[in-house]
C-alpha cells in the first residue's frame, strides 16, 4: 500500500516488540474453544494483510492498523464525506486563523485513567516532536495547552482550516500518561478504543480484549484474535475454510472464487495511475504524453485485470471521493497528440511498476500492449516497491503505473494534490513543475468553506489533468472478507481507517 513516506530512522518514541510479548495463544484459537466466551459472544478471528513495521508505533503506518482494529481514537472522526465528526472532543471552535478550542467527553483510557485536557495536550505534543513525526504533521506544527479539565486550545503553526480533520489521523491519537515512559511510546492498554491491544506476537499475531469502559458502550464481541498474512491467497483460504471470520484486503483474482457472500467490494479512494516523466525522456513532450493518454483503455483494464471490480478512471479523484464527480470541470490546457509515425521513432521508453499489489503487474501488461498498439516501444520494469521508490522519486523510469490514496492523512485531496503535482511536492514520480498547477493548488489549501474548496480542488485537478503528467487508470475497490450470513458490523471504509468496531459480531 505504498504512501509518500519518510525515510525510517531511529524513533525516540517507538514501542520495542518485545515490550508487548507476553504469552500468546495460537492465532485463531482465541485462547479458549474456537474462541467463544460462554454467555457473551464469539471472538472475532482477524486476519490482516500488513503485519506491523513499527512494533506498533503510532507514529508510521502501524498506526492504522491500530485505528483498523479498534484501539485507538483521536479528538475527532471522519464521515463518509472526509468531514470532521466528534470523538473524544464534542465541539470545536476556531478562535483565530492559528487558534482552535476542543471541548472533552467525559471518557476514560484503557488503563482505568480519565481522558481530560492534560491528557490530550501530553498526547499531542507528543507526536508534534516525535522524530520522524507523524506524516500528517509534515506541513504543518501543533502546541496542545490544557485549558481547564475539559478544554484544550490546540494553536497550528500556519492557518489550518483542515485541523478538525487532520485531528482524527490515527497518529494523532490520545494516549494516557502511562504509555510515555523512558521515550518511548507504548499504546497497549493505554488507548480510548473499544478493542484494548493485550499482546503483540512480532510480526504474527496480535491480542485484543474488550474495553468495558468504552464511552461509546460495550463491543459486541468480547475480543478479537488478530494474524499478519501477507499473502493474499492464502487470506482468502482462511476465509474460505472458516479458520477466520475477517480478511482485510481479498485480491481480485480470489473474489470471484470467493462470491458475493464472502467478498464484498466497495468504492476506495485509491486512484491507479499512469504517472508520464514531465522533465526528461519521451514524456517531456507534451505531445507524447498526449499520445499516450489517448492509447489508454480504462474498461478494458477494469475487465481484464480487475474482473469488473473497479471503476474506470474519471479524473485523479473517483467515486470513493463522493463530491468529486459534482464538481468536477474538464481538463484544460491539453496539447494536441502526436501521431503514431511521431511516436514510432522515440525508441523505447521503460514502464514501470511493483509487486507489492498483485493488480498492478497485470495492469502494467495490459498498457504496454495499449502503448505498443499507438507505437511505443515499452519495456517493463516490476520488482517490490522498496527497491523502486527512491528510483521513481529521482524520475528514473519513463512512465510508472502506482495506486495512489487521494485522501491521505488528512481526508483531503489537497495534500494529495500538493505532493504529487506541484514544484516542491514531495512525492513527484511525474516530476511535474507548473506554475498554473502551482497556483491552483495553492488556492485550493488557502480556501476553507467546504463548497468552495470542492470547487477548487476541481480546478486544480483539471488542471493537473491538462499536463497529461498522471493518465487515471482506474479506481480501485477494496475486497474485504467475511460470510454476511453471520458476521456483521465490518465497516466498509474508502478511507482504509476503520475495518473492526465495536458493532462487529459473530452470529
């Protein structure tokens, strides 16, 4: 699930592994008889596609696995429009362009400890220094001061109208004072979630209980036992022979074998793209990419890779993004495309993507034919994504087919926008540098009623679609796993933040 990410150095505040080894029962056996609980329900067996990178640090990636599960939360949670709602914060209010007021619930830490305003502040501070801090603190800088037991004034280093959204990031969580100790950070036990982490097997397996004093009531299920598998088939094996209830992230090639009653496919927010190199090679001419764009099939990759499970592509934002298709304004700015003798004598151009989604490989097949059958010369370059990322960064390949999250970190396609398209973005694969892009974008972040701020994105995606830097492919839609005959409550999240609540329940 590659995201822009920082280079991974030492942590000062990270959770060691062995620090939430304790023993552990087998993975899917719940620690009693096929995990039931005499008189409260079953254990829910989990089986996750990314074991932990970060021994569950909530500063890197770990922290939405953490948040997947149901063991963290933040001030705030998101809607399916990406709108800030409350979570341990009721209300908020902003007080100048740099300023905000949070006001608590009455709610208690896993530990036993009430949540108050010191609580928060300590908490957010916290991931405000941490190093490297949380992703979704990279443009900005927060300075949490408690305000009375109940009340937080939370000050941005720029003004954020976005701050109530960035604010239920799982790396913003809140943690109690117990989980700071000796500079590092440990959650287990030490969250607000209805689901309490009790152990953490490596890279295995992890343990959670049921957290009675949730402030939002009980979780129907009395805990879950949780198992990293990388390997897609074999997720689906364990769903398909009842050794789980839950598989996050069935492939495409195992949901038909599945069927509807175990796969259920729903719209992301992931966009896959054709990302052309603007500033050397072929692609620096504009005419090229034009050609290009117009050798893309999208139906035809949604049938031949996806089996129909995915939509085609519409913009950089697609039907995971509900208010994107209303808004959305046609390209401007494009160049008219080279014909096919023009492109026949470019000589070869290298296409490249990675292994980590099985999708992808395939869908890179599928365009080399496309781009061949218009006249190019393509040679294919796949391997895993770690050994591609700084090559694709430095704008080594001509053309790089990735699966992008539009609404990273802050449910906000500005971000997005601004690290893939602009001059100083830093995730620029397109190695893009466009002043009108510039411009656009720029106008999109200083802009907070939400109406005109859709309005403005929509302009800056057109115009980013005018450089022909990023051909949309197609829209991606997540497979999770579970029988709907007897488990119930999986939240379907385009956002990938939530998978197990405290609704989800077997029988």
């Amino acid at each position: 699930m590659p995201t822009p990410r920082r280079r991974r150095s030492a942590l000062p505040l990270i959770l060691s592994a062995t620090a939430l080894l304790v023993p552990l029962a087998t993975a899917c056996s719940g620690g009693s008889d096929a995990g039931a609980t005499a008189g409260d329900g079953k254990r829910l067996r989990v089986v996750m596609a990314f074991p932990p990178a970060q021994a569950m640090s909530p500063y890197g990636d770990d922290a939405v696995t953490l948040s997947r599960l149901a063991v963290v939360e933040g001030l705030t949670a998101l809607d399916e429009e990406g709108a800030a709602t409350p979570a341990l914060a009721t209300s908020w209010k902003r007080d100048a362009p740099t300023s905000w007021t949070f006001t608590l619930r009455k709610a208690t830490f896993q530990d036993g400890t009430a949540v108050d305003a010191a609580s928060v502040a300590r908490s957010l501070n916290a991931a405000d220094k941490a190093s490297p801090g949380p992703r979704v603190l990279s443009d900005t800088g927060i300075t949490a001061t408690a305000r009375g037991a109940r009340t937080v004034r939370i000050v941005t280093d720029e003004a954020d109208p976005l701050l109530p959204q960035r604010l239920a990031n799982p790396s913003l969580a809140i943690l109690s004072g117990a989980a700071y100790r000796d500079g590092r950070v440990n959650p287990a036990g030490h969250a607000t979630g209805p689901f309490t982490l009790t152990a953490v097997k490596g890279a295995v397996s992890a343990t959670l209980e049921r957290n009675d004093t949730y402030w939002g009531g009980k979780a129907k299920a009395p805990g879950a036992d949780v198992t990293f598998v990388a390997d897609g088939t074999a997720r689906a094996n364990a769903l398909r022979t009842g050794a789980v209830d839950v598989a996050e992230y069935i492939p495409v090639s195992q949901a038909s074998l599945l069927g509807d009653g175990l796969a259920h496919a729903f719209s992301s927010a992931r966009t896959n793209g054709l990302s052309l190199n603007t500033r050397r090679g072929v692609f620096a001419d504009p005419a090229m990419r034009a050609a290009a764009r117009e050798a893309i099939d999208s139906p035809a990759l949604v049938k031949a890779v996806y089996e129909g499970r995915a939509d085609a592509g519409q913009g950089l934002l697609g039907p995971g993004v509900p208010w994107a298709g209303a808004v959305r304004t046609p390209p401007t700015g494009r160049a008219e495309a080279a014909g096919r003798a023009q492109v026949a004598g470019t000589g070869e151009i290298v296409l490249a993507t990675y292994t980590n989604r099985p999708e992808l490989p395939e869908a890179a097949t599928v365009v080399q034919e496309q781009l061949r059958k218009r006249g190019f010369t393509v040679k294919q370059v796949v391997r895993d994504y770690a050994q591609m990322e700084a090559d694709a960064l430095a704008g080594k390949y001509d053309a790089f087919i990735q699966a992008r999250n539009t609404l990273l970190d802050t449910a906000d396609p500005v971000s997005y926008l601004a690290s893939d398209f602009t001059c100083d973005g830093s995730f620029n694969i397109s190695q893009l540098c466009d002043a009108r892009v510039d411009a656009a974008v720029a106008r999109a972040a200083s802009t907070a009623a939400t109406d005109a701020r859709h309005r403005a994105v929509a302009t800056a995606e057109a115009r980013v679609l005018g450089t022909d830097a990023l051909v949309p492919l197609v829209h991606e839609r997540f497979v999770q796993g579970y029988d709907d005959s007897r488990v119930h409550g999986v939240a379907l999240d385009p956002l990938e933040r939530t998978l197990i609540t405290a609704d989800t329940r077997v029988g």
